[in-house]
C-alpha cells in the first residue's frame, strides 16, 4: 500500500497480539503442536504479519522441548538471527509463502491463488527438507484461493507431515471449505484497541519517514476499524478526504445538500478513483452498523437500516460487475441512507 512501508515478512513488530502469541507459544512448547493453523480475523489487523513472526520463531528454534523456550513471553526473535534475515529476504528454504501470484503481461496481482500454487506444497512437503527443523507453509490468504486451490490444499491437509506446518491466514472463515477449516486449529485474531492502533500505526508511519498531520491521522485512525492495514489504505489512497466528504454529507442526513452531493460522487466517478469509491462504499456499510449500535435506535429504525446497508452493497456490487455510472451509484447509495434515517421500512424497495 505505501512502498516505504516494509511486508508482512519484514516486520519484526506486532501490537496487540499478545493473547494469541501466548496461545500458540504454549501450544508449541506442550510438543503437541496442530499440523495446521487457521488465523482468522478481519483484514489488516496483523494475521500476516503474526503468521511470518510465528514461523521465524520456529525456524529459529526447531526444539520446542528446548529448556531455554520456558523463558520466552512472546515470539520475538533477534532481529540479526540466521532465521529472521533469510525470512526476510524469502530466502529460507524451509519457508514457503503462498499468496496471489504477479501477472507479468497485465502488470499487476491475480484475482485469485491458483491450484498451480498450491500443488507447490506436495514438492515442498513431500521430499528431504533443504534444512533440519520445521519446514512451514504461510498462505496468504485462503480466502484467495479458487475452488481447484482450495480442494487441492484440503487432500495435503488430510496428509501432515512429520514437522509439517501451515500457516493460513482468512480474512472470511465462513467462505471456506468447511472440511479445511474442520483440519485446522483455529487462531482468532481481533481488531486491535484505539491505542494499539495508534501506536502500530505511528511506528510504521515514524520508519517509513511519513510525515501525515495529527487531524488527518485522526480521522484515519476513527474510519479504520482496528485495521492497521485499512489505516495504511486509507492514508495511501485519499481515504482522509473520502470519509470527511462523506461525513460533511451523512451529519445532515435526512436533509441532502444536492449540489454537494453531485460534487463529491463526481469525485468518485473519476477515471483513477477506484480506491476512493471501494472506500466510500465501505463507509457507507459502516455508516448503517454505526447507527443500528447507537443506543436510542428503536428497532423499526434498524430494520431500516439493516435494508439500507443490503441496498447499499448490492448498488456498489453491481456497479463493479457490471462497470455502470459511479456518479449516479454514489448519489443512490447516500439517498438510500438518508431515506432510512426517516423511512426505515420504505428503504426495502430501494
């Protein structure tokens, strides 16, 4: 998202974890460790990030029986180890990273992780590890992965290895194979507190040397929901005016200042604004859950607006599937909220 910023695998640092660095650690140092883990928890909140820190630890210390791993409180490891340079760099022959491949002729990520990228797995499993110790696969995410990926990755789930390990990151747990997540011990990671995100955020912004004001940090950190990622997304991707454009408009809701209105979905129907629209329909989401939460919210009022946020996400998805007007998308999906704030049930019909 921001190039200065380093990847999952390069970053030491993990904030607001520390109950599930705890529960992994002892599960590992019980040497009764799962084949598989499933890391689950909403985007950006450092499921990665825990995933490479979890396998550089046990790269760095193959012998969970190790009387010195007692001593542990956390999965830190030197930053100058032989495990955490080659990680770093992708360089370690016992650790495999599984994500969505680069698409050399069209420049840019595939939509989804190939079974092609799985079957890498039976060669990487299957014969004499380059180095003793535990060889891991990180896969980032499950939620990438097509129908054939998916079934592929079940049958070497059904086949561990001795000190065979996977890593899964997932976004989504519902969306996937049952049968996957049925073999995988499952790692909830939650979103994390104001204070945690503020000081994951701050650090990286302070490393990266990223200068970025405290108003618009502030606004920032309020729209990004415990997500480092999505605050990153948000910085990188003109999310500050995205969410005070919007907030301009939703504060006078059900009122509609219709020349605003115009001049802010203009904005967003702009030929290089397809991140700034993927936000707006995020917070436009989030707008509807916000208020339902509200506690004088009557419960007409959030029938009302659970229809308003179906509406909402249905206009946005048919405007991607189908490439329509931005503009008039944007300008039906604010009207649809503003009409629940006074019409809750009418909204259905939107």
């Amino acid at each position: 998202m921001i190039d200065t910023i380093p990847p999952p695998n390069q970053t030491a640092a993990l904030i607001g974890h520390n109950a599930a660095e705890s529960m992994f650690l002892d599960a590992y140092r019980s040497g009764r460790m799962h084949h598989a883990w499933l890391i689950t928890g909403p985007a950006g909140i450092g499921k990665a990030t825990f995933a490479f820190r979890a396998a550089r630890y046990l790269l760095e210390h193959p012998d969970p029986s190790d009387p010195a791993l007692t001593l542990h409180s956390d999965l830190s490891v030197e930053a100058g180890s032989r495990a955490a340079a080659k990680v770093a760099v992708g360089a370690h022959p016992n650790l495999l990273h599984l994500s969505r491949p680069y698409d050399e002729k069209n420049k840019r990520f595939k939509a989804e992780i190939p079974v092609d990228e799985v079957r890498r797995t039976q060669a990487f499993f299957g014969t004499t590890a380059a180095e003793e110790g535990w060889r891991i696969c990180v896969i980032d995410s499950a939620d990438d992965l097509n129908k054939n990926a998916a079934n592929a990755l079940l049958k070497t789930l059904e086949e561990p290895t001795d000190k065979g390990l996977y890593l899964i990151v997932c976004h989504n747990p519902g969306r996937i194979l049952p049968t996957i997540r049925s073999r995988c011990r499952t790692l909830g990671l939650r979103p994390l507190s104001l204070d945690d995100l503020t000081r994951s955020v701050r650090s990286l912004l302070e490393a990266a040397d990223i200068l970025v004001s405290d108003e618009d940090l502030n606004v920032t950190l309020q729209a990004s929901q415990g997500s480092v990622g999505k605050a990153l997304t948000f910085l990188s991707s003109g999310g500050v005016e995205v969410a005070t454009g919007f907030k301009a408009i939703s504060d006078r809701f059900p009122a509609i200042d219709r020349s605003v209105l115009h001049g802010f979905a203009q904005t967003l129907a702009a030929r290089d604004a397809d991140k700034q629209f993927d936000l707006f329909c995020e917070l436009a989401v989030e707008l509807t859950i916000d208020r339902i939460r509200a506690p004088d919210c009557g419960l007409p009022q959030k029938v009302g607006l659970v229809d308003a946020g179906q509406a909402v996400t249905g206009i946005a998805r048919e405007s991607r599937i189908y490439n329509l007007d931005r503009k008039q998308a944007v300008i039906r999906m604010v009207e649809t909220l503003a009409q629940a704030t006074v019409s809750p049930i009418s909204v259905r019909s939107a």
